[in-house]
C-alpha cells in the first residue's frame, strides 16, 4: 500500500507539473492572442479612418465635377449667345454693305473734293483708275463713311478723308 500511496503522489506531482505546464502554454497563448487582437483593432480603426477619409475625398471631387459641369454648362450658353451676335453682327454688315452698293453703286474717291486737294495726287491717284485704285470688295467695313478703298501700296484710303497705312 506504501507502493500504492508512493505511485499516486508521484503521479499527483506529474500531473501537477504538467498541468501547471500547460496552463502557463494556456495562458502564453492568451496574451500572444490579446496582443494580436489589440494590434488588429489597431489597424482596424485606421482602415476606418482612411475610409472615412477617401470618402470625404470623393464627395469632395464630386462636388467638384458637378460644380464644373455646371460652369462648362454656363460656357457654353454664353458661348452660344456670343455666336449668334456675332452671326447677327455679319448679317448687319452684309446687309449694310449690300444696300450701299445697291443704293449707291461703288464708286471711286473724287481727287477734286476739299479733303483730298491736301494729299499728294500719287496717293489718291487718277479718278479714272489709272494709278492701280481699286475697291476691296470681300472685306469692305461698313460704317459712317462711304466706302473703304486699296492701293496697290498697301494704303488704305477713307472716303471721308482720313488714311491709315500699314
């Protein structure tokens, strides 16, 4: 029986030591988990803020390119309207242009009239065309004078009197 109770302790104090071996592998494993968790809840809420983050971002842009489409919007009309003044103002010139030669007839510039007595005669050249004086017909500007007319020298002559060169 002595035999018996020695076999028991023995076996009681082996028991022990491994239990008390593999509580401590048990609660190793514990911390090396908690730690874990606490390192991934980590990355956790930095994953969330970066969400956060790139969604304020994409509402940012968005906003954006609504408030951007809405000006290319807004371009664009005023682009349009500027468009059809411009075709207005064309129209204007043409017709302008198409009654005076369709009231008056072109004429040329009258070298004997007082506001051409002070130029040089070479300028304003022979009335009857001699000097090369011809009227610009595909780019006349219509205005308060009567006409715009070319010499060959690259002078521009106003039927008013007054001249521009190049």
């Amino acid at each position: 029986m002595v035999l018996v109770q020695a076999r028991l302790e023995e076996a009681e104090a082996s028991a022990m030591k491994g239990g008390k071996r593999a509580q401590q592998k048990l609660e190793q494993r514990l911390r090396d988990l908690e730690m874990e968790l606490d390192a991934e809840q980590r990355r956790h809420a930095e994953t969330t803020k970066n969400v956060r983050k790139q969604e304020r971002r994409m509402k940012e842009l968005a906003f954006q390119a609504d408030e951007d489409r809405k000006l290319q919007d807004r371009q664009r009309d005023a682009n349009d309207k500027l468009q059809q003044k411009i075709k207005a103002y064309k129209r204007q010139v043409e017709e302008a242009v198409s009654a005076k030669f369709r009231d008056t007839g072109p004429t040329r510039p009258d070298p004997t009239r007082p506001e051409y007595q002070t130029m040089s005669a070479d300028f304003v050249g022979d009335p009857r065309g001699s000097s090369g004086l011809r009227r610009v017909s595909d780019k006349v500007w219509s205005g308060p004078s009567s006409g715009i007319w070319l010499q060959p020298n690259a002078r521009i002559v106003v039927h008013h009197g007054h001249s521009w060169s190049k």
